[in-house]
C-alpha cells in the first residue's frame, strides 16, 4: 500500500488510486447474518482511504447517493452492536470490520455531498 503522505497530490492518477482502495470481496462468514445483505453496498463504498472514497462519492450520480443513504443508511445506528462491539477493542479487525467502518463513513460523506449539490442549486 502507498503512504499517501509519500505522493504528490498534483501528480496522482485518481482512477488508479481509487482501483487501489478498492475493497475487493468481502467474506460473508465475517460479517453478522443481519448485515451480509450490504455486502455489496460495502464492496462498492467502503473504502477506507479517505481522498478516495470522497472522490468516488463526489462522482456518484444524485440517485446513487440517495440509494447508498436509503438502503444503509436505515442501519446506522445498529451497526453499533457490531462496530462498537466486543471486536472493536481489537487488537486486530477483520477486514469486514474495517470496511463496514468506512461504509458508514460513505453513508455520511453521501449526505454531505447531495447537501452541498442541492446548495449549489440555490
């Protein structure tokens, strides 16, 4: 993995950047039954290198963002049972765990992003 304090921001190719946080398959057998129905929404967002879930969020279309906060969003609050559960004292974190994590980041960088686009149009 590059240290993203190593780069040149000027000089980063984002596609690849992004290709390179992607997560990749998660393994269900790692993630609570009641939550492996957002696999795929994790796969596709959760991402943890910040400048590159922004940048696929700030490309996503309105209607994208709005499913993203629709399906996850509604699990907000009981992903705690998991994230702030026994597993988030560590020492280690499964990668499930850590891009579950991030999907929720995703769930909040979306509605940041729809606020900011729907202000523009004022």
């Amino acid at each position: 993995m590059v240290d993203e304090n190593d780069i040149d921001n000027d000089e980063i190719d984002m596609d690849s950047w992004i290709k390179e946080n992607m997560p990749g398959k998660l393994s269900p057998e790692n993630v609570p039954a009641k939550f492996r129905h957002l696999i795929t929404q994790a796969e596709k967002w959760g991402i943890s290198d910040d400048v590159a879930r922004e940048e696929v969020i700030s490309r996503a279309t309105n209607d994208d963002l709005e499913e993203l906060i629709d399906q996850v969003g509604k699990y907000y609050g009981v992903f705690d049972e998991w994230l702030a559960g026994m597993e988030s004292y560590g020492p280690s974190f499964s990668r499930e765990y850590i891009v579950f994590t991030c999907l929720r980041f995703a769930v909040d960088d979306a509605g940041i992003c729809l606020e900011r686009r729907k202000a523009a149009l004022r």
